[in-house]
C-alpha cells in the first residue's frame, strides 16, 4: 500500500539527460467510484514544460504527455487537482500500466 510518505522508485532515482530513457507522464485520471475520467480537458503545469498546457483524457481517462521534462506535475480540472511524478520509457517496459489518480477537491484554508 503506497502512503503520502513513501517515496516512489522513480522520484528518487536520478535523470540521465544523455540517456534515451526520456521522461514522460502516463496516467489514468479516475473519479471517486474509480470510474475512469474520460474525455476531460486537464490543466498539466510543471517545471519541465514552458507553459501549463491543456491535454484531454482518452477514453480510459488516460493523459500522455512525451515532450516534457523529467519532475512532478500538478493536473487540474473543475476545481479538483493531483500531484503526479514523470516516468520513463523504462518504467513503462518493465509495467506498460499508467499511475492510476484520483483527482482531489482542492482544500481551502
């Protein structure tokens, strides 16, 4: 069972920028009964992209993103948002399955 203060294989594990083992983000966007969020616009904003961008989920609710660099993004849609890691082509050979997220209502304070 993964917890907030575990940290994951991929978030510790050094970038190479001379590998070909590029960066990307692979994940299915799921609603609280787990249903998969498909065909939603999302907000992706992080570090290795210029600009925050806004890409559609497929109809698994899959977003992927290949030109973007290695960090954690933050995904946004209808007021709800997650925190996702890049992963590698690497990662996806060893487990062709996406991170699996529940988009959260945002807290207020």
């Amino acid at each position: 069972m993964l917890t907030e203060d575990r940290e994951l294989e991929e978030e510790t594990s050094p970038f190479d920028p001379t590998s070909e083992d590029q960066p990307l983000l692979y994940v299915q966007l799921l609603a609280d009964d787990f249903t998969p969020l498909a065909g939603i616009a999302v907000e992706v904003s992080g570090d290795g992209i210029p600009e925050p961008r806004t890409v559609e989920t497929d109809e698994e609710g899959a977003l992927f993103l290949d030109d973007c660099g290695p960090g954690i993004y933050s995904l946004s849609c209808d007021g709800k948002r997650a925190t996702i890691h890049t992963l590698t082509q690497h990662d996806l050979e060893t487990d062709n399955a996406a991170y699996r997220v529940i988009l959260a209502a945002e807290s207020v304070t």
